[in-house]
C-alpha cells in the first residue's frame, strides 16, 4: 500500500494496551502485590503511553500538514454486512478495532497521558493510607485504557466502547468507598444519567449509518460530499442533536449535569482526572470530531451554543454559593464545560479544544491542591472551617492561587488566552452569548477567589484537633502540583495569538481536523474584528475579573459578616440557589421515583401474579393432579387388584367353607354323594327294567 | 322261614341308625362304636343274603368284614389315644385342624 | 317256625332298641355296653341264619375282642368331663333328614323289587356242616384274601403299636 508508517505512529494501538496490561495485573494478582511494585507498575504504564503518545506527535508533525493523519487496523471487529441507507443506497456495515492518529487525538492523547500520569503519581501519595490500593490503581489504569481507546477509535462503534468503558470506570472510583452510602448512590446516578445520554448516543450512531452510510470518521467527510446534502438538512440536525444529548450526559451539560457534583464522593485524584480533564471532555471531543456534520446543521449548533452558555451560567451561580471545596470546583468544571460547548457551538472548534487543554491543566491541578488541603486538614473538606492555611502549607498555597489565576482568565496565564478565544467568537456570532459568557467570566473569577481566601487567608477556623496535624503534603503529591502550576502558566503560550505576536500554532494544528469553513479560517487565527476589536473586548473581560476578585477580597478578607447579611437579605432567593435550584429534587419527583414505582408496580406484579397464578398456581395445580392421580391409583388401578382377589375370595366362598377340618361334615358329603349315586342308579335300573 | 327282606330291613336299620351315629355324635369313640355298627348291618346283610342263594361266600365275606373292623377299631384307637395325649379331647368338633 | 320268627323278632328288636340306645347315651360305657348287646343281637341273627361259625367269631371276636378294646380306651379317655359336655354337634338335624333320606331310597329299592326278584323263599340249600365249608372256600378259593387279611392284621397291630405308644 503506502511505504511503511514510522515506529511510533505504527505502534499507535499500544498506546492504550499498556494501562490495560497493567489493570490486568491488579485484576488477577494485585492483592499479593507490594505498594511500591504497584506504584512502578501502574504509573510505570501510563509514563509508558505517554512516551508513545509524545513520539507519535513528533512523527506525525513530520507528515505533511494536509496529511497528518495516520490509522493502525488492529483486526476486523465486525465484518461487513450490506443494508439499505435512508436514501435507498446499499451500504456495508463495518467496523474494525482501528485507531486513528491525527493532530485532533493527538492533543487529546498528550493530555490524557501527560495529566494522566501527574494524578497517578499523586494518589500514590494521597492513597498511601487508604484500603483497597491495588484495586484503586486497577480502576485507574482501566480508565486510561478506556479514554485512550476513546480518542484514538477511528470509528463510532470502537468510540463507544470507550465511552462506555469510560463511564464503568467512573462509577467504579466514585463508588471506591462503598461502604458509604451516600458514595454508592452518587456511583449509581453518575452511571445511570450518563446511560440516559448514551441512549441518545447510539440512536445517534444508527442515524448517521442509515443516513451517511458510514460509521468511519475518515469516511464520514466524502460521505457528506457524496449525499448532496443541503445546510440544515433535518437529518444530519438529528443526528447533531442526538450526538448532543449524548455529550450532555458525559460531559455533565444541562440537563443531565446532576451527576457531577455527587461525583465529589469518589477520591480526590479521581476527581481530578476523571471529572476534570479526561472523561467530562469526552463529549467535547466527540462534538468536535464531527464538526463536519454539524457544520451542516446551524440550528444543532445554536442550541449547542445556547445550552453550552446557559449551563456556564447556571453553574457558575450554584458555585458562588457552596461550601464544600470540592463541590464549588465540581460545578466550575460544569461551568467550564459550558464554555468549550459555547465554543464549538459558535464554530470556534478549536477553540473549545484549546479551552479543554488549559483546563484539564489548571482544573486538575486546582482538584489536587484542593486533595493537598484536605489531606493536610485530616479529611476537612468545609470551607468554613478552614483558613490562614497559606503559610503552613506554603507550595499547596502558590500552587492552587496559580491556578485559580488561570482560570480566572488573568493575563498571560493559561486560561485566559484560551477564555478570551471562545469570548471573541462568541462576540461575533451573537451577542447575547458573548454577554452570558462574560458575566460568568465575571462570577468564576468571583468565586474562585472566594475560595482562596475561605481557605487560605483571614482568621483560621480549623478545628482544634486538625490544627495540631496540619501539615505538607509529601513530595508525591507535591511535584505534580508544581509542574501542573507550570503548566498552567505557560500552557497557553502554544497558541499565542497574532495580536501579540504569535503564530496561534496550535489552532493551525488543530485545523486540518475540524473542518471549519474557510472564511472562519482567518478569523480564527487573526481574531476578531468588527465593532469592538480584539484588544477592547480582552481589556473588558479582564476588567470585570480584576472586579469580580476585588469583590471576593472585599466579602471575605475585609468584612467578613456581609456574606451572611446578603444572604439574609436575599432570603428565598439565596435559599433557592443555595439548593441548586432544586434541580434533584424536581428529576427525583418527575423521573427517579416514578421509575421506581415502576419497579415497586412490577415487582407487586411478579408477586402477586406471576409467584400467585404463576408459581403459586403451578404448585397448586400440580397438587390438584397429583390427588386426581392419587384416586385414580388407589380406586381404578388398586381397585382393579383388588376386585380380582375380591373375586376370587368370592368365588372360593363355598369351596372354604366345605373345608373345615370337621371329619363329620365330609361324612355328611358322602351321605349327600351315596343319596344322588343312588338315586341315578335307581334311575337308571328302572329304565332298564322298563 | 323268615323271609330274606326282613333280614334286609334289620340291616337297613342297623345301617342307618349307625350313620346317624357317625353323623350326629360329638364323642369320637361312640363315633368308632357307630362304624361298628355299620359294618355289623353290612354283616348281616351278607350272612342273609349266603342263607338265601346256599353258599357260604357270604359268609367267609363276612369274616373278613369282621378281621378287618378288628384291624381298624385298634388303630383307630390307637389314635384317639394319641390325639387325647395332645389335646385333651376326644370331641370331633375340636379335630379341625387339618384344613386352610 | 314260631321259634324262628319269635327268635328274630327278639334278636332284631334287641339289636335295634340296643343300636339307639348305643347312640343316644350320654355315658360313653353305657354306649359300650349297648353295643356289645347289639353285637349278641348280631349274633343270635346269625344263628338263626345257621351261621354258626360266624355267630362264634362275632361272639368271640366282636364282643371279646374289640369291645373289650373299647372298653379299655374308655378308660384312658377322660370320662368325667366328657359327661358334661354337648353330645349332639350342630349338623344333627341335616344328617337325621339325611339319613333318613337314604334309608327311603334303599327302602324304595326293596319295595320295588319285592315281586321282582325270588327273595322270599330261598331256593337253595346251606351246606350242613358251616365251619367245614367256611374252611373249604377261604382256603381253596379265597386263599388270597386271607393271606392278605393276616397282613392287614400285621400292620394294623403295629400301627396300634407306634399310635398308642408314648413319646420316646
């Protein structure tokens, strides 16, 4: 076929096979194991990956930029089985274990492993103490399997298994500790919200085979080339719309975002890698992967937008509020989410793959200093009862306020080159959107120094006892911190844009891949510029958050009693948010309890009737022909027996009593014999005599 | 001469009078005394009936009638003896053993 | 002639009356004792049918030999007791119309053939001398039978033998 791929991109599909290896062995002799061994085995695998992941980048930016793109078939998965299309063409269906290696998966791969690696380090410091290490570790490594098979399928079905693979090992770690109720319960609603999206999702695979005949991403552009389709076609706006509502549910989107804040149960590294940067961006991906599709389908996009910008802002107000560290930062990441899905709602794809990147740097590193704290508060995860902890536990502190910086959108950090991207093309597509984004840019700033300075600075309200044993985090659970804070310094710089001078790199990277449309090409390297210009709307958002931090500074650092005044005042209003909108209460009345009644109904039904007429009945039935055998057994069959001996008893009646052993009575027989011997003889002398 | 029939009529009697006898009596030993008596009409009738037709075959019949009551009036009651030993009776009613 | 015929009448009364009253007694020696009285009755009978060797063995024989046999096992059987107990058994009623049933029918035969065949008057002559001619035939003719009788007798005397023994 073509000259022979180089080492790594040939050796792509191992990529996944290592933390799959490793997960094996926890499987199967992990138990027997030593702490260190697991540590080397585990992380060991993924650094594995990520050398692989890192050597197949550089080689495929040798290939040239049209091309960049190379895909390693495994085996044939499904053979090819030939049915109609929509449209009345025959297709094949066919679906082979491939993976695809392109700047798209190649981002998503560096990522995963590089930020995937960094947590596994750390829980081999934070799990130190914990029950169940091996088990903790082969949940982990499963998970990279499954989020690498994920982004490097080169087909919807194998994307699936990921997906899939993805949400079994999140309900696993979030239900770790499964003696705790309330983990077990936050394991079963993450699985069963996100099975109500994947539902969505598979209706959606079925669409897009019966209406483009392929299930194959490389395929799916001539696809669209060859069926004529016209903008806004109503199928391919179905299928945007059914990929959509799969995303919402992996990606924690309205309406099926309720999920992730109960997710917060499961370990901290956890949190960070599965809630932050890895699965919650499945379905950014996946919505990126087939922009093509959804260029084609305007009104899927706007609702993208529009959801994407209203749960940016829903959530964001539900953080302002919380108490729990992890919670606040469980619903910034749904806030965040928004913003990527704002982004590739607007057509700015690549943006919203470059907010996805800054984030899983600045979220996960915000998600393992938070683990750092609570770790050193000796399991504290309310805020109210922390502070003045900068100066005990110094490099949690710097780190964490580097990332709050990030995602606050403060210049030059990470999150604010990749925030002000989406922001611009929001501006340009419809200006309501830009103003939602920009007032919850407004609130995340607001609420993530809220959060730095309850837990960091004013009067310490530690309780007594934690107090005496506060203390650093140690070096395993430190050293990716710090190189996560680099990270979300300097994350951003690869797409430095033109206006100050750079060459946006990474969005030309990212391009061959989304398929944007030409005109929105330039734009979206040079930014953009009509009514306001590009350093005007930069110069706004970064006002607004400089206010939103003085805000926080002045409610929490200066007077620290008008919280609760505010909150007073604000009465209902504050309650109402307070409870989140009471969101879980209206799925549990309208969707949760009536599902459950189905079951009570059911299982009243199987009860009654199926265990009544159909147990119960076949029991009584049984014994019902049992007693009618039993008669007839005992009546006709017996009977039978014993009417022949009742019978010959009978008949040998007169022949018994003969015999009774009385020597007279056999006399008087012979008496009786001689009368009639005589009487014939008299008869028979008499006819002869006449 | 007395004519032959009323020697017959006598044994007749005695016959029957004899299986009465054997038929009615509980006591085994008048039972044996009552086929004695059988056998001694049976005589006579014999003995008339030699008188009648002048030869003594009747007669030497009739001895051997008597030797063989004699024979079987010893062992007869060499049997009641023996199942007076075991039982204490000598009534027949009470000899039914030999049946089902 | 009367002699012959107050002699039988004498004889078949005695041998009658005796005969039923053998039957009916209660006590068993009383039975015995009429026996042996319709055994004399026997006799006279037989003499009057000039029968005199006969009426010697039947006097002998019968009443010396067999009765006195009788009379012994008498004896041995418990008399007392048998004396307070049911005479009659229960089929007594049946065998008296039984019985009576049968001497009809031979009666009947007698009554029938009374004209028939010549018994009144016998027409043939008794050899003289009895015992000569009784010895004359048992043994010329009936040589046989006697040899047999004399075994019958053997083994009649050693059944009596092992029946009346005690258990060894």
């Amino acid at each position: 076929m073509m000259s022979p791929l180089p080492f790594f991109l040939a050796h792509i599909w191992l990529i996944p096979m290592f933390p799959l290896a490793t997960a094996a062995m926890m499987l199967f002799f992990g138990r027997k194991l030593q702490k260190s061994v697991i540590d080397v085995l585990c992380a060991g695998s993924v650094f594995v990956s990520f050398i692989f992941s890192v050597g197949g980048f550089l080689q495929l930016l040798s290939l040239p930029q049209n091309n960049r793109i190379a895909i390693n078939v495994l085996f044939e998965w499904l053979p090819a089985v030939p049915y109609h299309m929509l449209d009345g063409r025959i297709a094949n269906f066919v679906a082979d274990w491939g993976f695809q290696l392109d700047p798209l998966s190649a981002v998503m791969i560096l990522v995963v492993t590089g930020v995937g690696f960094l947590i596994h380090v750390y829980s081999t410091g934070y799990m130190a103490h914990e029950g169940g290490y091996y088990r903790f570790f082969g949940y982990l490594n499963l998970f990279m399997f499954a989020m690498l098979m994920l982004v490097l399928a080169n087909n919807f079905l194998l994307l699936f298994v990921g997906w899939e693979g993805v949400g079994t090992c999140s309900y696993l770690l979030i239900g770790f500790y499964f003696h705790k109720k309330s983990a077990s319960d936050a394991g079963k609603k993450a699985f069963i919200v996100n099975r109500i999206g994947d539902a969505a999702f598979l209706l959606g695979i079925f669409l897009t085979s019966a209406v483009l005949g392929t299930i194959r991403f490389a395929d799916i552009g001539p696809a669209l080339a060859a069926g004529n389709f016209n903008v806004g076609d109503p199928h391919l706006v179905a299928i945007a719309l059914l990929f959509f509502v799969g995303a919402t549910g992996k990606s924690a989107q309205i309406p099926l975002y309720v999920w992730l804040p109960d997710a917060m149960e499961g370990p901290t590294p956890v949190s960070a890698l599965i809630h932050a940067a890895t699965m919650v961006t499945a379905g950014v991906y996946m919505v990126t992967r087939t922009s093509a599709i959804y260029q084609l389908a305007p009104a899927a996009m706007a609702v993208v937008a529009m959801v994407g910008a209203i749960t940016a802002l829903f959530a964001a107000s539900m953080g302002v509020v919380q108490t729990d560290i992890k919670k606040v930062l469980a619903y910034s990441t749904v806030s965040q989410l928004g913003y990527m899905f704002l982004a590739c709602g607007v057509g700015a794809f690549t943006a919203g793959i470059f907010h996805l990147m800054t984030h899983a740097f600045f979220k996960g590193l915000l998600f393992l200093a938070a683990g750092s704290v609570i770790h050193a508060l000796s399991g504290e995860q309310d805020m109210r009862k922390m502070g003045a902890l900068s100066k005990k536990i110094p490099i949690t502190y710097w780190t964490m306020l580097i990332a709050t910086l990030a995602i606050a959108g403060i210049f030059p950090f990470a999150g604010f080159l990749s925030k002000d991207l989406i922001l611009g093309k929001a501006y340009e597509k419809d200006i309501l959107l830009w103003i939602i984004g920009y007032f919850t840019a407004g609130m995340t700033a607001f609420y993530m120094f809220r959060l730095i300075f309850m837990t960091f600075h004013g009067a310490s309200r530690v309780d007594h006892e934690v107090e005496h044993h506060i203390h650093e985090s140690p070096r395993s659970m430190l050293v990716p911190l710090v190189v996560l804070a680099g990270l979300s310094i300097a994350g951003g710089w690869v797409a430095w844009p033109e206006i100050f001078g750079g060459n946006s790199a990474f969005i030309r990277f990212l391009e061959p891949v989304v398929a944007v449309p030409h005109e929105m090409r330039e734009e979206a390297v040079k930014g953009v510029s009509s009514r306001l210009g590009e350093i005007h709307l930069m110069l706004l958002s970064e006002g607004l958050v400089v206010l939103g931090i003085l805000a926080a500074w002045y409610l929490y650092i200066k007077r620290t009693e008008l919280p609760q005044q505010i909150a007073n005042r604000l009465g209902w209003f504050y309650r109402l948010v307070y409870n989140k909108y009471y969101v879980d209460q209206i799925y549990d009345a309208l969707f949760v309890n009536r599902a459950k009644d189905l079951g009570l109904a059911l299982g009243a039904f199987d009860r009654t009737v199926i265990n009544g007429a159909g147990v119960n009945g076949a029991g009584w039935l049984t014994r019902f022909i049992s007693k009618i055998l039993m008669w007839w057994d005992t009546w006709i069959v017996d009977g039978s027996v014993r009417l022949g001996a009742r019978l010959v008893w009978l008949l040998s009646y007169p022949v018994r009593m003969i015999q009774d052993g009385l020597v007279q009575s056999y006399m008087l027989l012979i008496v009786v014999g001689l009368i009639g011997f005589l009487a014939y003889y008299f008869h028979l002398a008499h006819q002869v005599m006449h | 001469m007395i004519p032959t029939e009323y020697y017959l009529i006598l044994s007749l009697a005695l016959f029957t009078i004899g299986v009465v006898g054997v038929l009615t009596r509980r006591n085994v030993i008048i039972v044996l005394m009552s086929i004695e008596l059988i056998l001694n009409a049976v005589n006579i009738n014999l003995v008339a009936f030699s008188h009648h037709f002048g030869s003594v075959d009747g007669q030497v019949f009739a001895i051997f009638i008597i030797t063989d009551a004699a024979a079987e009036a010893a062992v007869g009651l060499g049997i009641i003896l023996a199942f007076f030993r075991n039982r204490e009776t000598v009534l027949a009613d009470e000899m039914d053993m030999l049946k089902w | 002639m009367i002699v012959n015929q107050a002699l039988f009448c004498f004889f078949s009364v005695m041998a009658v009356v005796s005969a039923i009253l053998m039957v009916t007694r209660r006590n068993i020696v009383h039975g015995a004792v009429f026996l042996i009285s319709t055994l004399l009755a026997t006799a006279g009978i037989f003499l009057l049918l000039q029968a005199e060797f006969l009426f010697v063995v039947q006097i002998i024989l019968y009443v010396g030999g067999i009765m006195v046999l009788f009379v012994f096992v008498i004896m041995l059987v418990n008399l007392d007791v048998s004396l307070r107990q049911v005479q009659f058994n229960r089929q007594k009623y049946v065998a008296i119309v039984l019985t009576i049933v049968l001497a009809a029918q031979v009666f009947f035969a007698l009554w029938i053939a009374r004209n028939g065949v010549n018994l009144t008057n016998p027409s043939f002559k008794m050899p003289a001398r009895n015992t000569e001619a009784i010895a004359d035939a048992i043994f010329q003719h009936y040589m046989l039978p006697f040899e047999i009788a004399s075994i019958l007798l053997l083994v009649a005397m050693i059944g009596a033998v092992v029946m009346a023994k005690r258990r060894v």
